[in-house]
C-alpha cells in the first residue's frame, strides 16, 4: 500500500508539472494571437529620445493564470539592441501585485522611451517575453517583431547659430560747425574793434582758417542770425536787426577773402536772417539765470503773447527788471556766425592700405570699418586684433575677433574672446556669442539661458532660440522663432510641426541651395505628403550633390514606404 501512495504522488506532482509547462508552452505556441498596436509606427526619435507607446491585447484563454511574464520592448539594430524597461504580468491566480491579465482575455498600454543611437535609423522593434510558474524554470517565449526602423529626421537639424558682429560706426563725412557771437552797444550796430578781440572771434577765425588749408574739409556756406534784446519800440528793434544783419555780413565777408575760403562769395554760400525782438533767447536766458522773481517773468511770458505787454509786465517788476538790463540784455543784442562744413575722411582704398601697413594710424571706427571692406576671414581676424591692440578697452573689437573665430570653426579662441569683451561690457551680443559657443559644445540649457536674456542682440537671437526648440521638441515654439526668414531649419521645425507643404515652400525659398541637405529634406516632406515626384526629384538632387547622401537615405525610415518604388530602387542603386 504504501509502495502505491508513493507512486500515485509521483505521478500526481509529474502530472503538475506538466500541465504547468504545457500551458506556458500553449502560450508560445499561440504567441503571434497576441496583437500589438504601436505607436508612432515607425518609431521616432524626438529631443534625443525614442518614446513608444504600444498597446497589447491577449486573446481568450492564452493567458495562464497561474504564469508570471516579464515582457521586454527591444529595439535591435546591427551590433548591439537597447531595451526598454521590462514590464511584469500576471494572470489572474498570482498573487502579487502586476498587472493582471484575465484567462479570458485582456489588454495593457506601455509607454516608454530610451535614449537615441545612431545605429537606430536601420532597426526593428521586438517583444521578447519570458512566461514562469511560481519557481519553475522560466519558458522563453520568442520574440515578435512589432515595429520598423527609427525616423530620425529630428537629429537633421544644423546646430549653426548665429554669432552677432558689432559694426563699426565709421562715417566717412561728418559735419562740423565753427560759431561765434559778435556783440553789440544798445541801440547800435557798428562792429567794435573790441569785440573782434574776444576769444571766441579769434578761435572762430583761427578754425575757419584750418578748414581753409585742410584738403578733407569742405566748407559748405555761411549763417549769420542777427537779434535785437525785446526791449524798446518793435519798429526800432526792427531796423536794429536788419542793420546788425549787414555789419555782422560786412565783416564775415572780409574776414573769409581774408581767410581764403573758397566759394564765400558764390551766392547763396552766405545767407543771413533776423529777429526784432529775441524772445526766445531771453527766456533760455531766464531759465539758466539766478535772478529774483525768475519765476514770475517766466510766467509773465506764458500768460502774454504780446511784446507789448511783456514789456511792460517785465518792466513793473521793477527790482528785476534792473538786473535783467545788466545781466540779460546784453547777451542777446547780438549776431551769430556760424560755418558749416564736411570733414571727408579716408576712401575705402586708404583705410585698406593703411589697415594692412599702419593700422596705428587709424581711430577705432576706421580700422572696425576697415574688417568690412574684406571678407577674407584671416585678413578679418588680423585687423580685429589690431583694433584690439590699439583700443584694448574696445569690446567691439574682442566680440569680433570671437566671430570671427567662430566662422572659422575655432570654438576654443572664440570663447576666450567673448569672454573677454564680456568683461569690458556686459550687453546682450555677447550673452547671445556666448549662447552660440553653448550651443555649439552641447549645453542646451546654458545656451538657452544665455539667448532669452539677450532678445536685444537682434534676429540672430530668434535662430537660435529656434535651434534650442528643436532639440527640445517645442516644434511649435521653434516654427515661431523661425519666423519667415527661409532657412534649412525654419523648414525642418515646419515638418516637424506638421507642415509638410509649408516645409516645401520655406526649403524652395533659400536662394542659394547649394546645401544637399535641402534637397533631401525636400524629399523628406515629399514621402510624408506621399508627393512621389517631389520624393525622387528632390532625392536624386540630394545624392547628385553628396554621394553619401544614398547610403544614409538606404536606412532612412522615413522612406520605408517607398522602398517597392522602382523610381526610388533605381536612385539608391
């Protein structure tokens, strides 16, 4: 008997384990029943990540209750594979805390994401799973292929932000102006002996006759506004300023023959006007005075309009009417000369020259002046360091030797530059250099935080903030940046946001498209708006300007769709 317990317990626990392993293995027999949904399909990459979201139903039946299943989205590519993380399922029998699925069936959602490779553009999404009871050995359940390939077309965006250039404020004519006053007795206009020997007289002419000599100076006519002081009759004030006009012409005239001028006498060089009764100058005059009851005059002035009246309400304030025929008077019983005249500086052709022999001798506007003339990039960077050597307070100069580094691709010499114009000035064009150098070595978030505090360095800004949103993933954001200024990018973010034909109209914008980039990102839009003719006509430009461009497009997943295409073999060929 007990010889016949011992066998029938045998054969019990063997009937167990069996029944145990033939439903883990009914459940990979039936494994292609379960039906997968993913999405996107095929995967994308988006700020450096690649997120899945795949929902699973499990038919009726399949679904062990007693199994344990720990199932690993994979994506597999060649030389190696990247997995997502695992998720555990459980049937309904397990006690545990999973995600249970019922004999009769049911479903789960998984998101995920993982990080992006390169190697991911030719790859393939797989479930593989692993069914267990309790603590038997685990059954491998084989692995589905569920989805195609990764679109990458996110990582096509050119991380070439703009650098900012501060320019030169070099004005090749400007205007100079030599004046004086010539003063008269009340009631008169004779020009004394005594007045020609003020000092302002004497620099006037001493200016005037430098401007004569000097062959970059163009004297270009003459001025003279003669006043009467508003004091006493209209019509005497009148005739005061008249004839003040002419002695004052009387002797401008002689003291510019004298002074070789020429042209003084051509007409219309010397022009001439006048004023009865200076009102306006005797308020200035108030204005800046220390005289008592200053502000009862003043506002004598705003209540009258008549000259007149004035006069009379000026002369009732009889203590300060006294002080203002001393102090006031005087000063506007006058004429005024003035010469205006053009300094012309350099040609274009001198500041080269002496921008390449004796950059010395230049002011800081000429020899910032003189980097424009060249678009040679070293010639630029050797006058910039000449400016910087010359001017070293001159934060123009050391910005500008940053950008021009940056052109030329010297990101470590053009970093120490903006940091060192930074520290003579702090203003947005050298956050948002800084902000490109950032970028540029792969700080997103430092860049960006450089970029928003500098809105006032200009358009360059806006690209770049561009630039940030697309790595981020803020397509919407970056299409806003981007504004209407054609560019590879400004169409990539359009794509990428969902525009498809405005990605093709921005792209046939950018005047020179030399870029083969722009003809397969072209092509791009053109396979997600199933436009055929502009996939393989934008294709063939691409590959026709880089070759290389037909290797990449073999593993582009955006293509995938055309890949029974004849037109399209025969371009990959």
């Amino acid at each position: 008997m007990k010889k016949l317990a011992l066998n029938l317990l045998i054969i019990g626990v063997a009937t167990i384990v069996i029944s145990s392993c033939g439903g883990l293995n009914k459940m990979v027999e039936n494994s292609s029943s379960v039906k997968y949904d993913v999405q996107p399909s095929p995967l994308e990459t988006h700020a450096g990540e690649v997120e899945v979201t795949i929902n699973t139903e499990f038919p009726e039946k399949y679904f062990n209750k007693k199994a344990v299943v720990t199932a690993t989205p994979i994506v597999k590519y060649e030389g190696g594979q990247t997995e997502y993380e695992a998720t555990i399922l459980q049937g309904e029998s397990v006690e545990a805390n999973n995600k249970v699925i019922p004999y009769l069936g049911g479903s789960y959602t998984y998101t995920g994401k993982i990080p992006y490779k390169p190697e991911m553009r030719q790859s393939e999404l797989v479930v593989e799973m692993s069914a267990q009871i309790k603590d038997k050995e685990p059954v491998l359940v084989p692995g589905i292929k569920i989805a195609d390939g990764v679109i990458a077309t996110s990582e096509l965006v050119q991380i070439d932000p703009q650098a900012v250039l501060v320019g030169d404020k070099f004005e090749r004519i400007t205007p100079e102006s030599y004046d004086a006053d010539i003063h008269y007795v009340i009631n008169k206009y004779d020009v004394r002996d005594s007045e020609l020997k003020q000092d302002d007289i004497k620099t006037f002419q001493t200016k005037v006759a430098a401007a004569a000599k000097d062959s970059a100076i163009q004297i270009k006519g003459a001025k003279i506004s003669s006043y009467a002081s508003p004091d006493g009759a209209y019509d005497l004030n009148e005739k005061l300023s008249g004839n003040r006009g002419t002695s004052a012409e009387r002797f401008l005239a002689r003291a510019l023959k004298k002074l070789k001028v020429e042209g003084y006498d051509v007409e219309g060089f010397l022009s001439s006007v006048e004023t009865a009764e200076d009102w306006e100058g005797f308020k200035e005059l108030m204005e800046a005075s220390e005289i008592k009851d200053k502000e009862l005059i003043l506002r004598v002035l705003s209540m009258y309009s008549d000259p007149a009246v004035r006069e009379k309400e000026i002369k009732n304030i009889s203590e300060a009417f006294e002080q203002i025929k001393d102090d006031v008077l005087p000063k506007l019983r006058r004429s005024q000369l003035n010469i205006n005249a053009d300094k012309v500086g350099y040609s274009d052709e001198e500041i080269t020259a002496l921008a390449q022999s004796n950059p010395d001798t230049l002011n800081e506007e000429e020899i910032l002046y003189a980097a424009a003339l060249t678009d040679d990039l070293d010639e630029k960077l050797r006058i910039y360091t000449a400016a910087s050597a010359n001017y070293p307070e001159s934060f123009r100069a050391k910005n500008n030797i940053g950008y021009v580094q940056v052109q030329k691709g010297n990101l470590a010499e053009a970093k120490a530059a903006f940091e060192q114009a930074q520290a003579i000035e702090i203003n947005d064009v050298v956050k948002n250099n800084l902000g490109v150098i950032q970028l540029m070595e792969g700080d997103i978030a430092k860049a960006e935080e450089l970029f928003t505090s500098a809105m006032g360095a200009g358009d360059a800004v806006n690209y770049n903030l561009g630039i940030i949103k697309i790595k981020q993933a803020d397509y919407s954001a970056a299409v806003n940046y981007f504004g209407n200024k054609p560019s590879f990018n400004a169409g990539l973010a359009q794509l990428l946001n969902g525009d498809t034909d405005k990605c093709i109209t921005t792209l046939g914008e950018i005047g020179d498209a030399s870029d083969a980039m722009v003809y397969y990102l072209k092509a791009v839009a053109g396979a997600r708006g199933n436009k055929d003719e502009v996939v393989l006509n934008n294709l063939r430009l691409a590959i026709e300007k880089n070759p290389s461009l037909k290797a990449f497009a073999k593993k582009d997943a955006e293509f995938i769709n055309y890949i029974a295409n004849e037109g399209f073999a025969g371009i990959l060929e």
